[in-house]
C-alpha cells in the first residue's frame, strides 16, 4: 500500500504541470494568474490569436532545427565516447 501510494503521489507530480498547462491555454487574460485550476470562462482566443497572428510554423520549425541538431552532434560525440570507453583500457577501469 505503501508503493502504491508513493506512486501515485509521483504520477501527480508528473502530470499535473502538463494538466495547468492545458488550463493556463483556456483561461483569459484577467485570470491567468488565478491559482484556480479550471478557469471560470474557458475561451478558445488564445489559440485563434497563436494560430493566426503568431508566426506558429516558423517557431516549430526553429524547434524542430535546434532539436534535430542538438541530437546528431550528441550522438556524434555520445558514440565517440562509448569507443573510447568500449576498446580502450584506463587506469582503474575495473
């Protein structure tokens, strides 16, 4: 019972930022700093202001740039290393 309570305290710390992230996008200018978690009114101008006054796709496509990247230079130098580590004999290495 013990674990299970653990866990389950663990499963909230995980999901609820994902859960006020998804309320904050709902909630209007006036109340996006209320601690409420649901929002009074729920309104869809925020996603009608990103959709079609923000430049969206070209911010997505700088993620997607940046993500990409940082992942192949990682695994450039990730696998390089795993060599080393792999073939090569250090001091203390057992």
């Amino acid at each position: 019972m013990i674990w299970m309570t653990v866990a389950a305290i663990l499963a909230l710390m995980t999901v609820f930022p994902l859960l006020w992230m998804v309320s904050i996008a709902f909630k209007g200018a006036q109340e996006s700093f209320s601690p409420a978690l649901l929002p009074s009114a729920p309104t869809w101008s925020n996603f009608v202001y990103v959709l079609t006054e923000v430049p969206f796709i070209r911010y997505m496509l700088n993620s997607l740039f940046v993500s990409v990247t940082v992942t192949v230079v990682a695994l450039f130098f990730h696998s390089m290393a795993g060599y080393a580590l792999a073939r090569l004999r250090f001091p203390a290495g057992n």
